[in-house]
C-alpha cells in the first residue's frame, strides 16, 4: 500500500486501486468504527439481543422451562460473547442498554434476576 498526502488527509492505494475512507466497517461480524469507540457495534448488538427477546417470547409457550437455559446460551450469551474480547473494554455507561436487555431476558424466562449481574460480571470481567 502507498500513501499520498493531499491538504490534511492521506490517500491509501492498494494496487494502484484507490481506498476509498469509511465511517465503519463490518469485519468478521464486529463493526469498528474510525475512533474505536463501539458504538456502532453495541447498537447492533443490541438490535440482536432484542431480536433474540422477541424470538423467546413468541416460543417460550412451546418450550418446557428447563430448557430455558439452552435458549438462554444459544440465542443471547452467543451474540453477546462474540468478540468481546476486542469490544469487551468499553466503559459501563456504554453497556447500561445491554444490562438492561440482560435483566429483562431474565425476567422473560425466568431466570433468578439476583443470578443475572453475576453471570453478566463473569462474561465482562
């Protein structure tokens, strides 16, 4: 890759093919943003987990409660587990909706919500 210099900002070649400058970008299933700032990627993440509420409620009639917890691995700590490891140090204030999802996924299927903030502190801590 070259790079040239015009007025304040470079300009990224890679092949002689001009790279053209983003906002953000999805890679491997993570958005990163141009200041590393997560944003764009915890609303997504949030979109999921609420999306993964919506999916229990309409099947939860249909599943006996002792399988709670495998709806609870598979639809919500996956999405919330992947990639933590490059998202997972954002400050708590940044991570208030996904606690909130969290409390009321435990809520929903009946999980002791006093259990929730500690299986939560074990992903994040």
């Amino acid at each position: 890759a070259r790079a040239k210099v015009i007025g304040s900002e470079k300009i990224l070649y890679l092949n002689r093919n001009k790279l053209k400058k983003t906002n953000m970008v999805r890679y491997l299933g993570i958005i990163i943003d141009e200041n590393l700032n997560w944003e764009g990627h915890l609303q997504h993440l949030e979109q999921k987990l609420n999306s993964s509420i919506v999916t229990i409620k309409r099947v939860k009639k249909f599943i006996p409660p002792e399988h709670n917890s495998k709806l609870y691995h598979s639809l919500f700590i996956s999405h919330l587990t992947y990639g933590i490891s490059a998202w997972g140090s954002v400050s708590n204030n940044k991570l208030k909706p996904i606690f909130s999802l969290g409390y009321k996924y435990s809520h929903l299927c009946t999980v002791k919500p006093q259990n929730f903030p500690t299986a939560l502190s074990l992903v994040f801590d």
